[in-house]
C-alpha cells in the first residue's frame, strides 16, 4: 500500500485540498465532508511522514495548501472589473491574479511548514511507540498555524477549517469551549485518525476508537449544548453520567470475569467509550446556566443594498440616510427597538456636518429620526481622531455611534481595530508603493484610517441591554470579539461591509465567521450588511433571520441579553498554549530518550 500511495501522493493531496476547500467555501453543501476531507492527505502523511526528506514533505505540503488557498479565494475574481476603483480591465485583472494566487502562494508557503514539522516528529521514539499520537500532533500543528493567521498585517484568518461547519451546528458547538480553533483540531484529529485507520494495520483499533470517540463525543456535546438553550441540559447531563458509570463499570467486571483483559480489544472499546463519556459529563456540567433569560428584545439589522462605488459620490451622503431612514421606520413598525445600521451607512463624519447641509445629514437630522421612530440606533459613520484627543493628529476613525431616543448619543464610541490592509489602509506605505504603485489605488480613502485600540460595550439607555459594537474586518479575528464580551457585552451589534464582492463566496463566508464568534461567546449577534448578507444570529449559531444578498430589506427578531461566560471566554487561546507545550513535551521526550541512549552507550564501553 506505501508504494501505491508514493506513486499518487500528489493526486491524493490535491483531491484533498479541493474537499477540505469545498467545505470551508461552501459549507451548506459540502460541510459535512470535512470530516473525511483530508484523509487522502493523511494517508500520504502517515505512510511517507516518517521516511520522506523534509524538502519533499515541505513540497507536499505546499501543493496541498495552494489548492486549498486558491480555491478559497478564488471570490476575488468576482471583483472584476473593479470600476469602483477607476481601474482599466488590464489593471484589475492583474490586481484580482495577484490577490488570488499571490495570497494563496504566501499563505501556502507558511502553512507547507506543517508538513515538513509533521515528518520530522514522526522520527521521535515517542510517536513510534505510540503511533496513535501522530492525529494529535498534525491537529496541534494545524492549530497553531491557523493561530498565527492573526499576527500582523501579513496574516489573514480568513479560510479556516472550522468554518465548514457553519451550516453542521451540533459539530460547531465546541467552539463555546476553547474557540472555533478546537472545532478545526477535531476535524484534523479525526481525519488523520481515519486514514491510520487504513494504513497502519496493527494500530487499527486505536485508530477507529481515537477516530470515533472525538466524532461522536463532539456530536454529542453540540447537541447537549443546543437543547442547553431552551432550557434542556440536565436530561443530556444525566445521561451522560449514567452511560458513563455503566460503561466503566461493564469494562470493570468484563475485565475481572476474562481474569483482567484476556481479550484487551474489548476491554478498551469500553474504557474508551466510558472515558469519552466521562469527559462529556464534566463539559457539559456548565450548561445549566446557558439557558437564555425570559424577557427578550426586539431588534433589527437593516440592509440599504448601496453599492460601494456609488457610495462616494456627492449626494451619496443624504440618499443613504432616507434610505435608512426609511428602513428604520419599517423596524419600528415591527416592534424593533434597537437598529443596526452597516458599516459606513453615513460616509462621512457626523459630527462635522453644517446643519444647513443638502448632500449629508446632520447630527440633528439624526437625533429627529431616532426620536420619530423611538428606537436606540447604532449608526455607523466617520469620527475623527480629534474627538477622542484634542492634541492628536488629524484623521478618520471608523466608527459605530449608539443614537438614543432622547435626542442624544452615548460618548462611549467605537473605532474598528482590525482595518483592511489596502482597503482602508497601506502598510509600509512608501516601500510598498514604490514597488507596486498600483496598491495605493485600491484604498478609495485619500489617507489612512485611524486604528481603534480598545473594545467597548455600551449599557444603552434603551432599551437597557449592554450591546458590543464590531465592524466588519473585526469579526474574523476571534480574539477582537472576545475582548468585547469581556468588556461587558451582552449582545454582539456587527457593522459590515461586503459590497466590494457583490453575491460571490466571500459574502457567505464572511457572514459565517460571524455564526462562530456568536458561538465562541454564547452571544446573539445582529449582523447588518450593506449589501447582504444581513442577519441575526442565536448563540448557537442558528439563524433567526436573514436578508439575502443584493437585496434591500431588513430582518427582525427577538434576542436575548446575556451575562452567561463560555468556558472559550474565560480561557481564550489556551488551546494554542496546550498546542505548543504538546509540541515542546515531545521534543523534550526525544531529547531525555537521546541522552538516555547515549549514557547506555558510554555504560556499555
């Protein structure tokens, strides 16, 4: 079988770059597959791990990842002809190729290093002993590069594994753990379980229990933590005690009536499955507090569908207010007492604006609307730099402001923290522009946007919940979101812009990064989208509405205020932290085993 798998290892680690591709990309269709998505990899990894030089390894890795990158960005193409941006054809098709394969090669470049890593730790005499680790380590691996996605600029957590399992809620719910991170570990843990499944004969069973115990344990727990919402978690805790109890104890007797494991295979099937369930009954011990509370709110998400590249002409400022103007006024004919307004809705800054302006809105035009329709509006807008200090340098900050009633507006303000490189942003500004000059044209903004530093909540005055802004680009880093919660958010209000890709992928992707930072958090998240997709989200990832693309609308739906920390929320990246100590533990073994050899050696002579 080795040399069958040397002579189709590029074939296999394509098929599995596509699969695992297909489910972060479109995961309504092709979700569920990701727990099977990377066994032909795995294949290759587990027979020629061990043996291969670590250039080949390296290699593989590579050509796995670039099928993976490039397939999940290839929604860059649907911003052709990228006329928003004053582009020719010929420029924008450069732009687009350079996005799509030069992100796809850099990120693959990176993320090919597991590979090489992988195979050179298959060689300690701790993994050859215990091959049934080799699962454990790839998802360490795979973890700690999806991790270090989030440092810099250069980083782009965008195609990550777990998001696969946008539309698989019950296999999701992990994440409330230790973050959507775990919800990618298990998948990669149990892939590569699989495939030693097949190619390593005498460690099969291990394999298959290691392989079944994390996928049905994961789907156990995700449905324990769903029903733990409506109120339903103590007939799941209860039995997953009792089962637990039975098991251990069947595995005990069965143990002592064949004389203490004559027949070991059974005898580990039980402690296995006792064990894993054991292991369910402490997660979901806290599940008790995640029902939701019994007075809920009525919100709304509104969706202009303003296209970004009329969003900048000089009446775009008093058109996009009757635009939401109006859409607000529908909320509050459907009950709605908080509105979530889009990333920008108003394009420039608010408080700036002379009262007697045609083509913006004043602030008063703003509090008249709010007072009208008697709702707490979280409006969108530009601030600038000078509100927040007055001896500070001049420049705009992307920001959400919350509206009250009572014709004022809260002086907590958010400013987004994770801008978009080259969208909102340049970095390196004069090297980068000295080489391609062309990148200072896709920032529409004639300077950069000023970084926000700090996450806020807001105890609004009406209707009296504490609400966290974030805005678009914040949503994908899960540490962003989590830094609002603790600060006291009850409901996450998320401000977005995905105009630039009109119905592609990217839109849906985008919107399910948000379903992970709902479940991450144990938090209801409004999403309001410029052009779609708008939606409101449940804490466990279960959509309550939703505004399709391109369309111009609004949904409502009752959420609920909640102080409830998920376990995710208390810990944050400890998964990360237990990744690297695995990895230090094993090269530590194989240091202890090195000198240990050697001393026997020295004995010996």
């Amino acid at each position: 079988m080795q040399q069958n798998i040397r002579k189709l290892r590029y074939p296999l680690l394509i098929i599995s770059g596509m699969l695992s591709a297909l489910g972060v990309v479109y995961p309504q269709y092709f979700g569920i597959f990701a727990w099977i998505s990377l066994i032909p990899a795995g294949l290759v990894l587990l027979s020629l791990g061990g043996h291969a030089k670590s250039g080949s390894l390296y290699l593989y890795g590579f050509v796995f990842y670039l099928i993976y990158y490039v397939m999940s960005y290839h929604w860059f193409i649907s911003m052709y002809p990228m006329d928003f941006a004053g582009f020719s054809p010929e420029t924008a098709i450069g732009v687009i190729a350079l996005a799509v394969l030069g992100i796809s090669a850099f990120q693959a470049s990176l993320s090919a290093l597991i590979f090489m890593i992988f195979g050179l730790f298959c060689r300690t005499e701790a993994l050859r002993r215990l091959p049934v680790l080799k699962p454990i380590l790839l998802a360490c691996l795979w973890v700690v590069n999806e991790w270090s996605q989030t440092i810099g600029w250069t980083g782009l957590p965008w195609a990550r594994l777990y998001l696969s399992q946008s539309f698989v809620l019950p296999m999701a719910q992990s994440a409330s753990l230790l973050g959507g991170l775990l919800v990618s570990f298990l998948i990669v843990a149990v892939n590569l379980a699989f495939a030693g499944m097949i190619v390593c004969r005498e460690s099969r069973l291990s394999f298959g229990l290691l392989g079944g115990c994390v996928l049905i344990g994961n789907l156990l727990y995700g449905l324990a933590a769903m029903d733990a919402i409506k109120g339903n978690a103590l007939p799941w805790q209860i039995a997953f005690v009792l089962i637990a109890l039975v098991t251990i104890i069947a595995a005990l007797v069965y143990g002592l009536v064949r004389q203490l494991g004559s027949d070991k295979r059974v005898l580990k099937v039980f402690l296995c499955i006792g064990f894993t369930l054991c292991i369910l009954s402490s997660v979901a011990a806290p599940l008790d507090e995640y029902a939701n509370p019994r007075t809920p709110v009525r919100v709304a998400a509104l969706q202009g569908n303003l296209s970004s590249k009329d969003k900048w002409a000089n009446d775009a400022g008093m058109r996009s207010f009757k635009v939401y103007a109006g859409l607000t006024e529908q909320a509050r004919d459907q009950g709605a007492v908080l509105v979530v307004w889009p990333e920008t809705a108003l394009n420039y800054t608010l408080f700036r604006v002379d009262p007697n302006a045609t083509t913006k809105a004043p602030l008063d035009m703003v509090y008249e609307l709010a007072k009208s329709t008697g709702t707490t509006m979280i409006v969108s807008t530009f601030t600038s730099t000078k509100y927040f200090d007055p001896e500070a340098p001049s420049a705009s900050c992307n920001s959400s402001v919350v509206i009250y009633p009572d014709q004022s507006y809260d002086e907590q303000i958010y400013v987004k923290r994770q801008l978009v490189p080259f969208g909102e942003y340049v970095p390196w500004r004069d090297f980068l522009l000295s080489v391609i000059p062309v990148l200072g044209e896709i920032n529409m903004l004639s300077s950069d946007l000023a970084r926000g530093e700090q996450a806020i909540a807001v105890q609004t005055k009406t209707p009296g919940i504490c609400v966290g802004p974030v805005i678009c680009f914040d949503s994908i880093y899960e540490e962003t979101v989590r830094q609002t919660v603790l600060e006291g958010a009850e409901v996450i209000a998320l401000s977005t812009n995905d105009s630039w890709f009109s119905d592609s992928a990217a839109v849906y992707m985008h919107n399910n990064h948000a379903k992970f930072r709902a479940i991450e958090n144990g938090r209801y998240l409004i999403r309001s989208a410029n052009t779609g997709v708008s939606s409101i989200l449940a804490p466990d990832g279960e959509v309550l509405g939703e505004q399709g693309a391109l369309t111009t609308g609004l949904v409502v739906a009752d959420v609920y205020a909640r102080s409830h920390q998920t376990l995710y929320q208390k810990v944050g990246y400890l998964l990360v932290w237990l990744c690297f100590a695995a990895q230090f533990a094993l090269i530590s073994s194989q240091i202890a085993f090195a000198i240990s050899k050697r001393d026997k050696r020295h004995k010996k002579a």
